[in-house]
C-alpha cells in the first residue's frame, strides 16, 4: 500500500470513528420516541445513547436501568452495553447486546434477586435471603430460543409460605445451588442441593412461559407432606407466564 492510499484509509477510519461518537451523543429521549413509539415501558429517560438511565416497569415489576454503550462491539455486528438494573433490593450487572439476526445477548450478568421480585412470578411469602447469580451467559432468539447458556446460582433458603391449590402451607426450603444451560431452545435451570442431590428442574422457553418441577426430595421438607415416590422423581408441576401480569 503507497502513501496516498495510507492516507485515504486513515481518512475513512477517521471519519466513521467521528460519526460513530457523534451517534452516540444523540438523546435517548429522542431514539425512544422515534423507534419505540408505543413506549409503555421506560419513563423519565435522561442521557445519551452513550451512558444514560431510566426508570422502568413490566407488568407488576418496577425500578431503574443504565447503561454505558460499548462502541466497539460494533466491530462484532452488534450493539453492546455495561448494563445495571435495579428492582427494590434486585441488582443485576452484566453486558446486554442485540446482534445480527435479532439475537439479543447477555454476557457475565451478576447479582441478586430479592423476595419482593419473586412474587410476582408467585404471590407466596418467600424466604428473606436473595437468589445470587453469577457469571450467567446467554443468547436468545425468538424463533429459536436460548443458546450458548452457563452460569450458577445460589439460594441460602428459608422458610416458604405457600398457597397450593386451595391450601395454605409451608417450606422450610434448604441451600440450594443452580446450574444454567439450554435443552431445545429452553433455559433451564439444574437446582441440586449442597449434596449435589436432585430437587428443582425449572425451565423458560421462548414464548416466555415458566416451568417448575420439584422432586419428592424438595417436598419432604414440607412438614405435612407424606408421599411416598422415588427421591429424584418429579411429584409436582406448574407452568405459568414468568411475570404476573405480562411479560
């Protein structure tokens, strides 16, 4: 390559790294109102595309978001950001991307899930410790589901008051830990107990709906519970919308 072309190419690189920042000063204000016309979901948005926040809320669930644009994932066809998102005591961290071919992205997101997030996936009275999640990884695709998904998490448990059909009753649920993967497009999470016993498979598939089994082990710490299977067979299973209210 000669001189002059040397420059010219240094000349491109220039301007489309120049564009590129002054994209990235535009209101957020103004790139939610012109893309996300029915916006119901963000309020009180301040900032640019390059670092903002805002509050949020789906369904029943409230809180605040930021964000700080990572310009270079550009490079790898996606937009990228440092994401926080706050709930009540709920804290999540981790980097969010939309891709090519409408995949969204979710890299090392960490964090807590607090009692009051729970209920809104079961109104029940849940134990005062939080979920922790770890180094959570994912890719999803609306018509193909969850891919590429690792991650762990941790519950110190607690007592669990419930309503079961039309019963009242409670839990005294153990430390658990979770495994996270993906099954034919579903995200599942492997929830053993610190003896790496089998107690919960939960899964999320898609469209967004929430499946729970819970094994005969998990139930024998219902005090009124008095069944008789296998240790690892699955005695109970529910299946409903992730959130309350609509997700």
């Amino acid at each position: 390559m000669n001189k002059k072309s040397k420059q010219i190419t240094w000349w491109i690189t220039g301007v489309i790294t120049f564009l590129i920042f002054v994209l990235l000063q535009v209101p957020a204000t103004w790139l939610i109102s012109k893309f996300y016309k029915n916006n119901q979901t963000l309020q009180n948005v301040s900032g640019n595309i390059w670092q903002g926040q805002a509050d949020w809320h789906k369904g029943n669930l409230r809180g605040s978001v930021s964000w700080r644009t990572r310009p270079w994932d550009l490079l790898l066809l996606r937009v990228g950001a440092n994401v926080e998102v706050h709930s009540g005591q709920t804290q999540l961290n981790g980097v969010v991307g939309y891709g090519f071919g409408k995949k969204i992205i979710i890299n090392k997101m960490q964090g807590q899930i607090a009692p009051e997030t729970l209920k809104n996936v079961a109104n029940w009275q849940w134990p005062a410790n939080s979920i922790q999640i770890s180094d959570m990884t994912l890719r999803f695709k609306k018509d193909t589901g969850f891919s590429d998904t690792e991650g762990k998490l941790q519950w110190g448990g607690g007592e669990l008051r419930y309503t079961f059909g039309q019963r009242q009753d409670q839990m005294n649920i153990p430390s658990l830990n979770g495994q996270l993967k993906d099954e034919a497009g579903k995200l599942i999470f492997d929830i053993q107990d610190q003896r790496s016993q089998k107690m919960a498979n939960i899964s999320l598939d898609p469209s967004m709906m929430l499946d729970v089994q819970l094994t005969q082990r998990m139930l024998l710490n219902v005090p009124s519970y008095d069944g008789k299977a296998g240790l690892d067979t699955y005695v109970i299973s529910t299946r409903q919308p992730l959130i309350q209210g609509g997700f």
